[in-house]
C-alpha cells in the first residue's frame, strides 16, 4: 500500500456497497486489494470474507491474446484470519472454440461458485469481498447473486465490464447481469476514472 494510501480512514467502507468495474488490466482487483489491506490494518480481518472468481488463465494463452495480467486473484496474504473462499475456475472465453463451449464451462463454473457462496453463507462473516463477480454472471443471474449476500453488512466486488475479452452469447450475458448490478450497487468507481484515494474521501 502506498503512504498515501495508508494515511486514507477505510472505517467509511463499514456497511456500504461497492462495486469496482473496468476492463482488463484496469487495475479492478488492485482496488479491490488496497480496501482489503485498509480494513485488515483496522483489525477487520475476523469480520472478512474473500470470495475469489478469478480464473486460471494459462499464461501462454493470455499472452497469446495480448491479455497479459488477467484473471489477478485476491488472496489475502499476511491476513490469516480473513476467510478465503476459491476454487478452480476456467475463463469460458479465452478457453474454448465456439459459443457453445464457452457456455457450457460458464454452467460448469457457476456451479463451484454457488457453493462457494453456500460456504461464504456458513462462514458468519458479514464484510465480504468479491473478486471477478462478472464471472457468475456468465451463466448465473444479478437476482441470485444479490441474494448470496443479502446478510452482508458491507460489500466490495469487482467485476470486468469492457469490451478487450469480444463479444458473443456469454458476454451479452455477462453485460447483462453487470448492467442490473451497477444499479443495485449504491457506489460505484469506474476504472480507469476517479482515483481510489478520491472515490474513498467522498463515500
């Protein structure tokens, strides 16, 4: 974290919902981990649940397609006692050859994804982090998702919304779902736009 960053008050965060949005290598989940850091300093961490849906994407495939640098997962690192819910996702776009496959490994993810969520549930956490929620949304809905979370107290996702990684039957989809979630979500920051450290000061 930046000194800049570490002079920031995170309490402001405490029992909003925010949802971080941008294209690929925006910096979405590097905001996402900057707020996780601040409140973990602030003794939170106990209070904290990661649920992370970044992807594994093949370093050769990324860098095949010019995608470098996505898929960054939020794992919280020197704060054990944040509880980290991830599985083993595929990216359905950049790892398969038709529409169709690329729904069909969707369904498949969503599926892993409900039972995190199942465990997020269980875990009595009530501050929640999201990482690539966009990533549900390929194959499961904003309702469903909005429900997940219904009991948490504070909310921070983050989710690709853009146009790098094509279009197609999946990312309608996924725009779709991410079109309902920017309303639902009563703060947002855009990416590349306003900076983290201003966005934070006007919560």
């Amino acid at each position: 974290m930046s000194r800049e960053m570490a002079r920031i008050d995170f309490r402001p965060v405490l029992g909003k919902k925010i949802l971080i949005t941008g294209d690929v290598n925006t910096g979405k989940t590097r905001a996402a981990r900057t707020v996780l850091e601040g409140l973990c300093g602030l003794d939170f961490s106990p209070r904290i649940a990661v649920v992370d849906l970044a992807p594994e994407v093949p370093e050769e495939i990324a860098i095949g397609r010019g995608l470098k640098g996505v898929g960054g997962k939020l794992f919280p690192q020197g704060w054990p006692k944040v509880a980290y819910f991830g599985t083993l996702l595929r990216p359905p776009r950049l790892s398969s050859k038709s529409d169709r496959e690329a729904l069909a490994i969707a369904a498949d993810n969503r599926r892993k994804i409900d039972r995190l969520f199942a465990e997020f549930q269980s875990s009595g956490r009530d501050i929640l982090f999201v990482n690539d929620v966009s990533m549900y949304l390929q194959a499961g809905t904003a309702e469903r998702l909005l429900g997940y979370w219904r009991s948490a107290s504070t909310v921070v996702a983050n989710g690709y919304y853009g146009g790098k990684l094509g279009t197609g039957a999946l990312s309608a989809r996924e725009t779709t779902g991410m079109d309902k979630l920017i309303k639902a979500f009563p703060h947002n920051l855009r990416m590349p736009g306003k900076p983290l450290v201003q966005f934070l000061s006007e919560l």
